[in-house]
C-alpha cells in the first residue's frame, strides 16, 4: 500500500501536533519546582526497581 498525498499530510500534520505536546511537556517538566521533581522521581523508583529485579531473575 502506497501513501495517498492526503494521507502523507495528516500523517506530517499529526506528527507536528504529537512534537507540539512533547515539548509542551518538556516545558512543564522544566518547570516543576526541584523538591517537585525529586518527589516524582522517588514515586517511580520502585517501578524501576521491580524491572531491574525482573531482568535480573
């Protein structure tokens, strides 16, 4: 299946949406407060932790 040039469009208008919310996130992550980011960070630690139990097994 070939690309319409219709479909190549909204496929490039798509992806300029998903970079405006990436950096629209980026922003906002910036932005946070450092103490903020510190809490973020320790409630992920233990996600991070069962992978790396996970691929040790």
């Amino acid at each position: 299946m070939s690309l319409t040039p219709e479909m190549t469009s909204s496929l490039s208008q798509l992806s300029s949406h998903i970079k405006e919310i990436v950096d629209a996130q980026i922003v906002a992550i910036n932005s946070l407060r450092v103490d903020a980011q510190i809490v973020a960070i320790d409630s992920l630690s233990p996600c991070f932790e069962s992978l790396i139990d996970n691929r040790i097994s």
